[in-house]
C-alpha cells in the first residue's frame, strides 16, 4: 500500500511538472497544436462516447475529457460499456448523435472491415509525436496494455522468457495461462524460439503443438486479469501469464518481467456518419498529449503511446513505463491485422484445442 501511494504521489508530482514545462510552449507552436483554443470549434455541442466504464472510464475521464473540455468548453457524455455489437446497432440505425468508441484494436480491424468507423483526418488531428501503431487511418491508440510472467519473489528460479515458462522440469510447478487464443498463441510460439521479428504470421500448426505441451500443468486457464494474481498470491501456481498493472502498484509479494511480454493497444474511433466531425478530431488529438496520458496514468499505470511521455516521469517510474527507452523493445507487438483476417481458422482451432484439453 505504502508503494502504491508513493506511485501516485510521484504521478502527482510529474504531472505538475509537465503543466509546467507545458506553459513555456511558445505561442505560435501552442496555437497550431491546440485547435480548442482556436475559436474555429462549436463549444455548444457535446460529444458522446462509448467506453468501458469503471476504471477504465475514469482513465479517459480524469486524462482526457476534462483537459479537453477545459480547453474547449466542449462537453463530453460517457455511456458504457461499449462493444461492436452496440456500434453495428448505432450504425444500422441511422444514429449520427455518437461521436467516440473505445475499442480493442481487434474489434477496430472487424470494424473497418464492416464499414462501422469513419476514417480519420489526421491533419486535423495535427497529433503530438506518438509511437506508429497509435496512428490509424481509423483510430487513435490511447493506451497500451500487456501480458507478460509472473512468479512468487520467494521462488529461486525465475524465468526470463516463455522457454523458461514452458520449461516445467527446470521450472517446476502448476501454470496459469489466459483462456484467449489471441493472447497465449503467440505466448506459445516464443516458447517454441519464434523471434518475435518472425512471428507474424502465426504457424497455427506450430503453436498448437507447443501447447499439448504445457496443457497437462496448467490448472488455471483465466478469464479475468484478477484470477492468476490471486492463483499466485495463495500459491495455487507456481507461473502465470499476468496483467501487470496492479502488481505495479501493489506488488503483492509477486514478481515479474517485461522480457517477451506481448504488447497490445486500445483505440478510440469514430462511428460511420458521426456529427461534429472537427470537434471529435480536436478531441483525438487530446489523447496524443503526453501530459495528458500521465494525467490518466493516475488512475492505473497503463502508458498512452507519446513518445515524450517517460520524459515527464522520474526514475523510479520509468522503470516499470511499458514504454520506456528500456521496456518498450523488450516487447513483442500484437498484429489485429492478422488476426482478424484469421479469426475464422483461429477459433475453430482453438475451440477444438478448448474440448480437449
């Protein structure tokens, strides 16, 4: 607890600093970056949005909605939870009133596909400088999220990559893995030596066959990111794949590495035919400032994609920053193209893998 108060008090502090780094923007720049503040915006409108709720709605909320709306005087309804079946309905029916989805890049890629998002004009975002992945024709990243190993700090033999995790008899002891096929499958692969430069696209042959490996010592197959922490904490398992987030925080006597941790990002995007198109623009670029992504990271330390974003953080933050000079290439990065262009072949297998395992 005393760690999780130092975090968020050091965010804290940052974040003043950032405003304050901010303010001695020249004007010039500020007026080019900040349209809000341009008088070209209707300030009388205000824009909805799908998002997730709970934590994850005052992430946006507490990073990005309040920064824009003191910039703008633009207000912004949050509705939750969000899908792509609610987005299929909107758009079927007619309904303009939507402006913003928070999607998974996976459910973005189905999205484009399906004609449900608009494509984005990324000279009226005029973004902050952000990582390449963030920047798609149909959606801005917003914030990374990762899957990576874990372990009781007690426990002498600790892992550094998925080999290791694999390797029961060097590594004894039950596993925990996640019950999504788009998570542990490439898992698997770098568990079998895949480089993560050639791991895309996915020999589904291959990682099948490295999982009828582990699947006799692995007890727990998880749906909810609290499920392996707690299987760790009481020592049902000895190794689990992990959502690190909380342990950031609040280590609970647990222990973990970033070394092949598997990298994926959510995005918002824009609904087909949506109003206010200029002003949701002028909100999307909202989310590619860097002050504004540690602003949220005070809710949870998930990292948003600005490439000045650890400049802000000192060091005792940055060493756990996914995006990190250090973090960032210790990660393999997720490919939703790929899946879903495969996601009929991907589910059969994997259901089928399910039935027997």
């Amino acid at each position: 607890m005393k760690r999780k108060k130092y975090f968020m008090l050091s965010l804290f502090f940052i974040f003043i600093v950032a405003l304050s780094a901010c303010g001695n923007e020249s004007a010039s720049n500020k007026d080019k970056k900040d349209k809000g503040q341009s008088g070209d915006l209707d300030s009388s409108v205000t824009l909805r949005m799908l998002e997730p709720g709970g934590e994850s709605g005052d992430y946006v909320q507490h990073g990005f909605i309040d920064a824009f709306t003191e910039k703008t005087g633009i207000k912004v309804e949050r509705e939750s939870p969000t899908s792509l079946g609610k987005l299929q309905s909107i758009v079927k029916a007619g309904d303009t009133s939507y402006n913003l989805i928070e999607m998974s890049a996976s459910n973005l890629e189905q999205a484009v596909g399906l004609g449900l998002v608009e494509k984005l004009d990324w000279d009226l975002i005029n973004p902050d400088p952000i990582f390449d992945e963030a920047k798609s024709p149909y959606g801005v990243g917003y914030q990374y999220f990762n899957t990576v190993m874990a372990w009781q700090e007690t426990n002498d033999n600790k892992p550094e990559t998925w080999a290791d995790f694999w390797d029961t008899k060097n590594f004894p002891g039950k596993r925990a893995l996640p019950d999504w096929a788009s998570f542990v499958i490439p898992l698997a692969l770098l568990a079998d030596g895949v480089s993560s430069d050639e791991l895309y696209p996915i020999d589904l042959d291959r990682a099948f066959n490295k999982l009828e490996e582990i699947k006799d010592d692995v007890s727990i197959w998880w749906d909810t990111g609290a499920i392996p922490l707690q299987a760790l904490v009481s020592e049902e398992v000895a190794y689990a794949a992990v959502w690190p987030a909380t342990l950031v925080a609040e280590p609970q006597g647990l222990e973990f590495t970033y070394n092949q941790g598997l990298l994926k990002m959510a995005y918002f995007a824009v609904p087909k035919g949506a109003d206010n198109f200029e002003e949701t623009m002028a909100f999307l670029h909202e989310l590619t400032k860097a002050e504004n992504q540690a602003k949220a990271m005070e809710i949870f330390p998930y990292p948003g994609p600005s490439l000045d974003l650890e400049s802000l953080f000192s060091e005792d933050v940055t060493e756990q920053l996914i995006t990190s000079e250090e973090n960032y290439p210790k990660h393999v990065l997720d490919d939703p193209k790929w899946w879903n262009e495969n996601a009929d072949e991907v589910n059969k297998r994997w259901q089928e893998f399910q039935l027997n395992r």
